[in-house]
C-alpha cells in the first residue's frame, strides 16, 4: 500500500513522538503524486520514486527546524537510495553534523545483486568519511 494512502497515520505518529526524521523504504510513490498530499507538517520531505516499475521508493521526512543538504553525489540509477546531510541544532560533543541514508533493497526481483549493492554502500561509506 501506497504511503499516500497512510500519511494521517504516520503524522499521527511523527507529531506527537516529536520525530526529527523518518525514514521510509516501499512508500510505492509515483511522479504523478505530487508532495502535497504527502507532506507533513513541521517537516521537509524528500524523496526517490522507483522509475518505470511499481512499488519500491525511498523517502524522508526531516523537522523544519534541521538544515537538510540532499547528496546528489551519492545518487545511483542501480540503487534505490537517499542520501542526506543534517546539521541538527544539537547533536553529542564532537560531532558537527549526520549523514543518513535511507535505502532499499528488493530481495526477490531479478535484477538486485547483494554484491553490487554491498559495493555501492562501502564506497558512500568511504566517501562519507571524506567529507
């Protein structure tokens, strides 16, 4: 089931628990949702619909309150993934910021493969620790 169809739900959970982000794999959106219907209040959304077949998508709702940077760099056609850099106001002494991804993998459709994903993960990894 689409997320569109349980954005009242998944509000109803983010507001009160005071949520600053959230991530979601199978939200099955498609270019023609358009973010309206899908927003939730106090927070930015960002999202990666799967192109040309059904189901899949990743996406992320970050606070308002939180500076968000997409890392466009960090974008594969092969993977579903969303990469995002946040500078939340307060994070544990020593750390400046978060990088988070949100990605999913299909363990039953022909084309995946657990070793080209492992390598794209290890490499945004690696490159994580470059930054």
């Amino acid at each position: 089931m689409s997320l569109a169809q349980k954005i009242d739900e998944i509000a109803h959970v983010v507001h009160p628990q005071n949520i600053d982000i959230a991530l979601f794999i199978e939200t099955w959106l498609k270019e023609s949702i358009h973010d309206d219907p899908i927003n939730i209040e106090g927070r930015q959304l960002y999202r990666r619909d799967r192109k040309n077949q059904e189901h899949g998508g990743v996406c992320l709702y970050v606070k308002d309150s939180i500076q968000c940077k997409i890392l466009q760099d960090f974008h594969s056609d092969d993977h579903e993934a969303l990469w995002a850099f946040l500078r939340p106001k307060r994070l544990p002494r020593g750390f400046s910021n978060l990088i988070v991804a949100v990605v999913y993998h299909p363990d039953q459709h022909p084309d995946t493969s657990n070793a080209a994903l492992s390598e794209y993960l290890t490499s945004s990894l690696d490159r994580t620790a470059e930054s």
